[in-house]
C-alpha cells in the first residue's frame, strides 16, 4: 500500500496522486487536511476505476482507494449544497462534474478565463452575463463550463451571473470552478455555483468536447 502524504502542501493533491496512479499503484491512502482538493482527488481516483473509501476525522482526512473495488464514501464527510460553508469552505458536489467518458459528435465546452468581454470593464460585464444567460435557451448545450482566473468571479453567489450557472446545471452542464483562483482571490467560501476543481480536472474535462471555445 503506498501512502502519499498531501496536508498543507504546495503541490497539488490531484497530480500527486497521477503520479502514483501512473506507476500502477492498485492500493492508496491518501492523507489531507483540506476538504477541497479531497473532493477533487476522489473524483480523479474514481475517473480511473478505484473504489474509494474516505473518513474524516475533525479535519484530518484520508482517502483509501483500492483498483477496482466498488465505491465506499464515508458518511462522516457530508457534503451540503453549493453555497452553505463546510469549515469556511466551499461545498463539495463531485457527482455534478461526471461527464460521459466517450466523445460525442458535435460536444462542446466554454473556457472562461475574465469576468468581462472585451477592454470596456461595465459594457463587457453586461456582455458576459448577457453570454451566460443565452447559453440555458441554447438547443445544444456545452457539456462543460470551466471558470479560471478572475472567470471564477463568475460563480460566486452573489454575482450577476450566478443564477445563470445555476441555470446550466440543471440541465447536465459541469460548471468546473478553478480551486487555485478560488483561493488566490480569496473567494473560496462565496462561490454559488459549481464544483471547486483542479486544473488536471479541468483539463481533462475540456480535452473531452469536441470543441472549446475559449472567452
């Protein structure tokens, strides 16, 4: 069994545990002190085909994953809604990013990367919104929206435009929400929409579509 020891590190949980999915390990503990990229961590080792099991015990979380076996998630890490605070930080939706693993012709993604369009700061907030809004009244929707840099502006709850993402995920559209952005602009605990991810999620979602268009 190999431990990987991912508490108050500077590297990213996710790829850290790539790394040893890459080699072949079929047997990992994963330890962390964060809920956040525990979510993305677990989404990634189920993506791969390992059961996984987690306990949190008052903070200190760790992630048993074995190849192959079927799921086991522990109920003493509860997830809530979008919006309510878990220890100031935000709700973990990991079945709201499950995206058909298979391409579909004719998919598509949005990659935001700004809260605005265009150099006019008001009109391009107005356009932006405006964007977001069309796309729930679209006859083809994208099967994804991933939000980085001041894009993850975008989903907090009380943004002008969180209501439209809400809006998408009723209709089977993964809002991704870049954690690291989150974190940067201090804003973990004000997103109302969507699920904190980490780039190789993100990444690995996106490469999914057809298409990406890029704002």
């Amino acid at each position: 069994m190999k431990t990987i020891n991912a508490k108050s590190t500077s590297s990213d949980p996710v790829m850290m545990v790539k790394t040893e999915v890459d080699r072949g390990e079929s047997d990992l503990d994963v330890l962390l002190d964060n809920p956040v990229p525990a979510s993305g961590v677990m989404r990634f080792l189920e993506s791969k085909g390992y059961g996984v099991q987690l306990k949190d015990d008052d903070g200190a979380i760790t992630i048993s994953a074995r190849k192959g076996e079927q799921a086991l998630k522990a109920a003493t890490f509860k997830q809530q809604p979008v919006g309510q605070a878990y220890e100031n930080q935000p709700a973990l939706r990991p079945e709201i990013t499950a995206i058909p693993a298979q391409r579909s012709s004719g998919t598509f993604s949005v990659f935001i990367t700004r809260c605005a369009l265009g150099s006019d700061l008001e009109l391009g907030e107005a356009l932006m919104k405006n964007f977001i809004g069309m796309m729930p009244q679209m006859e083809r929707q994208p099967i994804a929206v991933a939000l980085i840099n001041e894009g993850v502006k975008l989903a907090l709850y009380d943004s002008s435009t969180c209501d439209h993402l809400k809006n998408l995920e009723k209709k089977d559209v993964s809002i991704l929400v870049c954690g690291t952005c989150a974190n940067y602009f201090n804003v973990m605990d004000r997103i109302g929409a969507g699920s904190i991810s980490s780039m190789l999620e993100i990444m690995d979602t996106l490469n999914k579509a057809d298409k990406v268009l890029t704002l």
